[in-house]
C-alpha cells in the first residue's frame, strides 16, 4: 500500500507538520476501527465488516488517506456481496502493514 503524503498535503492544502498532526488523529481512530473488524471477522458479521469498512472508507477519505480509502471499499464491498471472509482477511492483513508504514511517515 503506497501512500502519496505529499499528494496528500497539496489535497488538504496542508503543510507537512500540520498535515502529520492530522495523521495523529487519524491513525488511533482507524487502528480502532481494524480492531473492531478483526473482531466481526473472528464473528463471521459480515453486516458489522461492512459497516466498519464504510466508517473506515469515510475516516481515510477525510484525511486524504487514499490508499486506506480504496481497501476499505473493497472490505466493504467484499462483505455487503461476496461475503468472502478469506478476502477480506487479505485485506485487512494489507491495512495492517499499510497502517504501519504510514505510523513510520509521521
């Protein structure tokens, strides 16, 4: 998962101390949230993992965090249609190292 920061501050019309700022607010929230679709997924709730994955899609729009924002889609998408827990653990897996680099950036 690549992350443009750049692209990102030039979106919000940010500079970089701000915009990490605003990634500070960002991570725990979305970290939060990986938590909660962990649990859905140890559950099998798919209405639950589409329901974090909209929150989740909504959170990264908000921050320009494009990359969090496109699979977040796809784990919603994977839930409301497929139902396909082994995609979405897939996914879930990238948001994780995703969320990592992007703690590195910061």
């Amino acid at each position: 998962m690549e992350f443009d920061k750049k692209k990102a501050m030039d979106e919000m019309g940010e500079d970089e101390e701000s915009y990490n700022e605003l990634l500070r607010i960002f991570c725990p929230d979305a970290e939060i949230e990986l938590k909660k679709l962990e649990e859905a997924l140890k559950a099998d709730n798919f209405d639950e993992i589409v329901r974090i994955g909209h929150t989740l899609k909504g959170l990264a729009a908000n921050f320009y965090v494009t990359p969090v924002q496109v699979i977040a889609k796809n784990i919603e998408h994977l839930a409301r249609v497929r139902r396909d827990k082994q995609a979405i653990v897939g996914n879930l897996q990238i948001l994780k190292e995703g969320m990592a680099e992007l703690r590195r950036q910061i």
